[in-house]
C-alpha cells in the first residue's frame, strides 16, 4: 500500500488535503518534467474547481424543499416571515398628508410660516428656533410661544377628525 494512501483516508484530511498529497505522492512515482508539470497542472485544476464551488456552498433557493410530506413540500419561502407594515406605512403617510393640509388651514399665516421652517415641511432642512426668529425679526422665545400654540391647534383640530 503507498504511503500517501494512510493520509488520504483521516476523516479530517480535506479534499484540499488530499488533492495535494495524492498529487505529491504522482510526482515522485513520475519520472520525467513534463508529467510531473501536467501532474501539477491537473492539480492545480481541480484545486480551482473545489474553490470556486466553496464560494457558492452556502447560497440557499428559496423554492429549496426543506422537508417533504403527503399533502406537498415545506419550501425555505413558507418558513421566513416578513412583516407586514404595509397599512401601517398607508397610514402614517396619509396622517402626514393630512397634517400638512392643516398646517395651510387651521393656522395663522404667521403660525403656518413659522411650523413651515421649523419642521421643513415644504422640502427645505428644518431651523432652529433661533434661525426662524432671525427670519421673522421677532424674538426666539416669541417664536417658541407661536410654535406651541400652533402644535396645539394641530393637535386638537386632529383630535377632531379621529
């Protein structure tokens, strides 16, 4: 029995492993350059296929049966769960819809300017409660007091409509 044969058989030799000790072991039964170098050649061959099918190892279908029964098979897509917050979304986005259209009607027009720059509401980055006061030359805690009188607004005029 030759020697390379005792390493091939370990259950921890990979197949790496014995590619490369089965090709060791070819190199030295061969004599001439040119078998030793299509030897070589043919290893590194089959080296390069275990590789490029290692990278795709853990790829999973998700149409892949995980196990099968008399009324059909159980796929990968059955199991994973995916949460539903479609009308939750719906919901949220009409809320800001109407929000806006509130901000426009219920509010003063100075009220409606200033929750406007303070929230970014028409697409612009929101300011500072400083900013808006140096905007509207008015005082910031004036603006502050404008700010919370309009949030309360919005919030019963909302109250109204749930």
């Amino acid at each position: 029995m030759p020697c390379w044969h005792l390493h091939i058989n370990r259950p921890e030799c990979s197949r790496f492993c014995k590619v490369l000790i089965f090709s060791a072991a070819l190199e030295m039964l061969i004599a001439s350059p040119i078998e030793r170098y299509l030897c070589m050649t043919i290893a590194n061959e089959i080296l390069m296929h275990f590789r490029s099918i290692k990278k795709t190892q853990g790829d999973l279908s998700l149409s892949e049966a995980l196990e099968s029964g008399e009324a059909g098979s159980l796929s990968l897509m059955d199991v994973i769960s995916v949460p539903d917050d479609m009308l939750e979304n719906i919901s949220i986005a009409e809320t800001h819809m109407r929000l806006r259209e509130l901000v426009c009607q219920r509010l003063t027009e100075r009220e409606c300017q200033i929750i406007t720059m303070r929230y970014g509401l028409t697409g612009m980055l929101p300011k500072t409660q400083r900013e808006v006061a140096g905007l509207l030359d008015i005082s910031r805690s004036y603006v502050s007091r404008i700010e919370k009188r309009a949030l309360k607004k919005l919030e019963d005029a909302m109250g109204a409509e749930m």
